[in-house]
C-alpha cells in the first residue's frame, strides 16, 4: 500500500519548482491585474442578500469587484485578491470598489449596498479621503453603506479596525465580519468590534441540510452572534434544502446561487434588464 507524500517527503529539488510555479503565477495574475486597473477594466457584480423572513426581496446587495481581462472575460476576486492583497494594486482595486459603490448609492437612494475592504486600506489616503468625502457630500450614504471586512483582515491590526468601526458607525455605517468561522477571531476582540452583522463562512453552509456536523458548528456560530447582538448572514446558500434549513436555524439572511448568481447589471434598474441581450 502507497501512502501519501507529507509536504516534508518532497524532495527540495521539487519543493523548489513548486514554489517557483507559484511565484510564476501569481506574477501572471498581479500583471493581468495591474494592466486591468491601468485600463480601467473593473466593473463591480452585484448580488442579492435575503432576509428569510420575506425571501421575495433583497435586505440588500453585496457588490463585489471583478475584473475584465483582454479577451472581456470576468474574473472574480477570489481568483486574484489573494495576489494582490498585501500590494499597492490592492490597495488601488479596495479605492475603486468604493467609488464604484459609493457612485451607485447616491444614484439609487432605495439602495443599500455592502462593499468589501482590507484593514489595510484605513490607513490608504485615496480610500479615506473618497469615504470621507462622499459621507461629507450627503449623509444619507452612511446610512446604507455596509463595509465588509474579513476575518483574517481584521486581525491583522485590531485596535486600529476597532477605531475606524467606531468612528464610522456614528455616522451611520454599519460593519459586517466575514467569512465568520473562518478561524482566526479572538472572542475577545468580536466582543470589542461591535460588528453589526456577521457573515457565516461558506464551508459551513454548502449542503448544511444533510451534514450533521456543519449544522453543529453553524448553530454554535449563530449563537455567539446572538451572544452579541450581530445580524447574522449564511453565505453559499446554493439549495432550496439549505435555505429551508437555515430559516429553521433562525438565520436572519440568506445569500448564494439559490438566490441569484452575482450579475454586473444591476438588478434593481429595470432599464438596464430591459436594455440587456436574453
């Protein structure tokens, strides 16, 4: 009988290649994005958040950064973030969601979007000026704005996340944890945070309906939540059995492909549906 190789096993010779193939990659992404910043070619996709006590219509929309290579195609985060996080580019993308966003909600005052961030963009000039500026311009927009921020960000400098929350909650923004579960929150510091939603990991909602032991640790999540009065979201809901499951859980929200693909036209202009190709 083979066993596995430990990643101890591998040769260096071969640890060494496949660290360079990582290295190659990555650089392949942060060029391909580089290139779509410098041209502009970043659009956000929007999808729709559910409140499972009236499923017919969104509590609100996320809207998440994607970003058009040459050929048009539309690349999501998850396939380059993690390339880009830590660099100025990253920096540069978390400015262009917020302008984007920020854009979409004085244009649409029924709206009420949530936009994704990096701990690392407080301290960003660009980023903080444009927050400050269109809050300055009409209040309102803090009252509907949601800054997602994820766990392993948040950690990253906590006290200096706990100040910017509170800063920004008294002009009416609200702060959504995600990727909730995901591993690297001190309770200690959820207590500080003061976070008004969290949003449960989706490693734990996928196929919850029939896994006993993803039900276990949601319920617990949802329970420290409670603990802390935060709104709780269930991210990756893809079935109608989960969806189901996780309004008996008393799960305030629901967002996933059960409910809608993101889609970068947005679902609440009836003109633009009406204008787009079947």
């Amino acid at each position: 009988m083979t066993r596995k190789r430990k990643f101890a096993d591998i040769p260096e010779g071969e640890d060494t290649a496949l660290n360079y193939a990582i290295m190659q990659r990555d650089r392949s992404v942060l060029d391909m994005v580089e290139q779509a910043v410098a041209h502009k070619q970043l659009v956000l996709a929007y999808q729709a958040v559910v409140p499972t006590s009236d499923q017919s219509r969104p509590a609100f929309y996320e809207g998440l950064i994607r970003v058009l290579d040459d050929t048009g195609r539309i690349i999501p985060a998850r396939d380059f973030m993690s390339a880009v996080e830590t660099t100025e580019t990253g920096r540069i993308i978390d400015c262009i969601a917020l302008e984007k966003g920020l854009k979409m909600l004085a244009q649409w005052p029924d709206l009420r979007l949530s936009l994704n961030m990096s701990a690392r963009s407080i301290g960003y000039r660009r980023w903080v000026r444009t927050l400050h500026r269109r809050l300055d311009a009409d209040p309102t927009l803090g009252e509907r704005l949601i800054l997602e921020i994820t766990e392993s960000s948040a950690m990253l400098v906590p006290e200096l996340v706990v100040g910017f929350m509170q800063d920004l909650q008294t002009r009416g923004v609200s702060f959504a944890l995600d990727d909730f579960g995901a591993g690297f929150t001190s309770f200690r510091y959820l207590r500080d945070f003061f976070f008004d939603i969290v949003k449960i990991d989706g490693q734990f909602i996928r196929g919850i309906a029939g896994n006993p032991d993803n039900q276990v640790l949601t319920s617990a999540l949802v329970s420290i939540a409670s603990q802390f009065d935060m709104l709780t979201v269930a991210e990756s809901v893809e079935t109608v059995q989960d969806a189901e499951y996780l309004t008996a859980l008393g799960i305030n929200c629901l967002q996933g492909y059960y409910f809608g693909a993101p889609t970068i036209r947005p679902p609440w202009d009836q003109e633009t549906l009406l204008a787009s190709p079947a």
